[in-house]
C-alpha cells in the first residue's frame, strides 16, 4: 500500500532567521525571489512518493505496469484528505462520465472562434466555457476574444503581452504579493517593471502606486490587478486603482489593466461584483482547476476583441489565426470545464463559495481560540498561520510556507472534518514544539500585522461567543 516518504534530503529548508537571508532575496510576496538565485544540483536520486516506478522500455522483473498505476493510485487516495496548503479542488467528481473522452487525442490549435480542416478537437465546447465566463464578467459575445488556457500563468502572460502590444513604452506595474509569473512576463518581454508596495495583509499600496506613477508619467501604465494574492488572498481595488490612475491624469488611452483573478474569479462575483468589463479593463485570468475543478491544469483568459489583431497571424498550416500563447491546446480541459459548469451552475458556485467562506472563517476562529497567530482576509477562502516548527508536519498536510507563516486555502473539497483533524494535529504537535507553554511561540506581527499575532508581546485576551 502506498504511502508517503519523508527523507531528510527533500524536507522543506529550515526556517531562516530574519536577517540572515540569502542575498538576492527581496520582499514578502511571490516576487521574494525576482533575482536569479544559484540552485544546487542533488547528487542523490530525487525522491517524491514511496512508490517504485521503472524507466520505460526497461525489462519489469518486478510488479506489472498495472499493480505500479494501481499503488500510485491507492497512495493519491490515501492523500486526499491532507491536501490543504495549495489551491486545487482536488476531486473531481465527473470523471468517470468523461473518462471514454481519453481514446481520443483533442487538439484546439489555432482561434477558438474559427474552424480548420481537423475534426478533433472540442472548440465548441471551449467557446461555450468563454460564453459562460463572458456573462459572469459583463462583456457581450461579440466584444470579447478568449481561449482556455494550460493555467492561470499563461493567462497572465497572455494578458500582459496583450496590454505591451497596445503600448509598446508601457512601464508594467504589479504588487510585490503578486503571482511570479507577472515578474516573469516582464523578464520574457523586456518591459520595464515597477514594483508595488503592499499592506502587511498583502493589499497594493495605492500611495506608492500614485508616486510610482507620478514618477513614469511619460509612459503609457499596464497594471497587474491582483484579485486574490497566492499567499494571503488579499484582493488589490480595482476601482481605487482606477481613481489613483485618473488622479494622476492618466487618460484611458494611456493605461491598461490585467486582473488575475487565478483562484477568486470564481469567488468574488458571488460576493461582491467588482469584476466587469464595463470597467476600462483590459483582460481578465482564471485557473480553471482551482475553485471549479478539473483533472488537468487550465485557465480561462478574456480580453476585448478589439485588442486581438495586436497578436493575431495566419498560419497556413492550421488553416487558421493564432493569437494564443501555447498554439496547440488541451482540448479535454474545456469539456471537463464545461461538464463542471454545466452540472453545478451558478446556483452551486455560490453554494461553495458560502461553504468554503464560513469553513474558513470556522477554521480562523478555531486557531485565534487556541491561541495562535492566524489571518483571514475579507473575501478570501486562505487561512494564514505561523510557520509550523516540524517539516514532516508541513510535509503531511502538504503546507504552502513563505517567511515564518503558512496557510490553509479551504477549498470545496475541504470539509470540517478535515479542518478538524488538521486543528487537533496541530495543537497535540505545538505542544512538543514549545515544551507546554515553556518556549515561546515566534512573533509574527511582520507578516500577518500585530493584531493578529498571539505572540507573549502582542496577545490579545480573545473573547469567545
């Protein structure tokens, strides 16, 4: 049966003490690791699950190919219920129904909107999923242009070089707890970059935003609006940031805004409706197996159709245009997207995202009860801790860290019990770590802002319902 392994060679690296970090570290945010830092080749076999898996074409003296698919699949099984750390419905629930999709190889080369000479592929069903999120997001079928993507990264990428084609001088502007892939557009595409400063809840600084571009006003802005930073879950304001834009007498020719919306584009519209392309945007980014849930990685990317032309080229070969950044395309991704949407509609969106709102509330509540330092942002599922003090702990409920912190994200799959089991792991673990209240648990007021740290300086004497 299979089972994870934790070897010593591949636990997380140990918490580093402020002040003695690697140079070429900067900021709190994903963009902590923007210069290029020198990793170390293994000289050991890299390890991941215990589970033996022989090179293809060798001779399997061993178990057959079936027993080694069925072992790995019994050890995911067993790992479901600790996958807490990392934003994935990680269960999908339609797959048997599409799993006779799988003898057949489905390719979406080329514009979603136009056919070529190929019968396999599934661009139906892909403009069908665009219909539905060209709905959600106010903007009529015949005035957006989109594709589903491999993941909210290419979205990104795809957004961005949308805004620097459009303005070519563009200086790019993103928070520093912005995605790494925003960094990463503007190291692939040579633009010059201008990094935001955030709250400690991980929202943009808007007074930093304005002298930043007080200081480039010759320059065209393209800004990345997060909605939902990776590691706090904090929603940047896009109408702030529009009215920050204005005030600096930026007119809408000489701006362009890129939301990702990677794991909450499916979570704020329920809540509060602040994505819409009524609002001078000019693209928006999902991951389509985050909050919805698919088997494969995937996204959603939409943008005005009137900005396309920038990007699109004839390509004789597909008999077709592409303006997308990967050409060929999963063409499994957009039936399982629009199974999932099909089945659940909006009516059980918002049913998840009630239950996933009040679990992690419930599970913020539980923490801050027992005396541990923990945040939760308005309109955010992601659930921020400090740092547990054990890597096989981390490694077990496979935990997301950054810093001294670590977070939850209470997906759908997420249930109280599982909360449970995890809250109750963790009080019976910190009490080894700091000896029944004789060592003192860190401070981190730095990372998650004094009220909400339980450290012995900043306690707070919570008074429970």
């Amino acid at each position: 049966m299979g089972s994870l392994s934790f070897e010593k060679e591949f636990e997380p690296s140990a918490v580093t003490p402020r002040g003695l970090a690697p140079p070429g570290l900067i900021g709190n945010g994903d963009f902590g690791e923007m210069k290029r830092l020198k990793v170390a080749t293994p000289t050991a076999p890299r390890k991941n699950l215990n589970i033996t898996v022989t090179e293809p074409g060798s001779r399997n003296d061993g178990q057959s190919l079936d027993c080694i698919l069925m072992n790995y699949i019994d050890t995911l099984s067993q790992r479901i219920n600790y996958h807490i750390g990392y934003p994935v419905n990680i269960c999908y629930e339609h797959y048997a129904s599409l799993a006779p999709l799988l003898q057949f190889h489905l390719n979406n080369c080329g514009d979603p909107f136009l056919q070529n000479t190929v019968d396999f592929h599934s661009k139906d069903f892909e403009v069908a999923v665009l219909n539905w999120f060209a709905d959600l997001w106010e903007i009529e079928k015949d005035q957006y242009w989109g594709y589903v993507t491999n993941g909210g990264t290419e979205g990104n990428l795809h957004g961005i070089l949308v805004g620097r084609e459009l303005l070519p001088t563009g200086i790019l502007y993103a928070s520093k707890d912005s995605h790494y892939s925003v960094a990463k557009a503007a190291m692939m595409y040579r633009m010059d970059f201008e990094m935001v400063n955030t709250s400690v809840h991980g929202e943009m600084d808007y007074s930093d935003l304005k002298v930043k571009l007080l200081q480039n006003k010759g320059k065209p802005a393209i800004i990345n609006v997060t909605i939902g930073t990776t590691f706090k879950g904090a929603v940047d304001d896009l109408d702030v940031i529009l009215q920050t834009l204005k005030d600096c007498g930026y007119t809408y020719d000489q701006f362009y805004i890129h939301c990702d919306a990677a794991l909450n584009g499916l979570i704020i519209p329920f809540i509060k409706n602040m994505i819409s392309f009524k609002k001078p945007i000019g693209s928006v980014t999902i991951s389509g197996h985050k909050f919805l849930g698919c088997p494969m990685p995937c996204g959603i990317q939409i943008t005005r159709k009137s900005y396309i032309n920038n990007l699109s080229r004839k390509v004789e070969y597909i008999a077709s245009v592409d303006a997308t950044i990967s050409g060929s395309r999963n063409g499994l991704a957009p039936i399982f997207l629009w199974y999932s949407l099909s089945a659940k509609g909006q009516v059980g969106l918002q049913k998840d995202v009630k239950r996933c709102l009040d679990n992690a509330k419930y599970l913020k509540d539980r923490l801050q009860q027992a005396g541990i330092s923990v945040m939760l942002n308005e309109l955010s599922i992601i659930v921020v801790l400090e740092r547990p003090r054990d890597h096989e702990f981390v490694r077990r409920w496979q935990l997301s860290c950054v810093r001294d912190m670590a977070h939850v994200i209470v997906m759908p799959g997420i249930t109280r019990e599982i909360l449970d089991s995890f809250i109750n792991d963790l009080l019976q673990q910190r009490k080894k770590w700091y000896k029944d209240g004789n060592v003192t648990p860190p401070c981190v007021a730095e990372d998650i802002g004094a009220q909400n740290c339980a450290c012995s300086y900043h306690k707070i004497d919570f008074i429970i319902p």
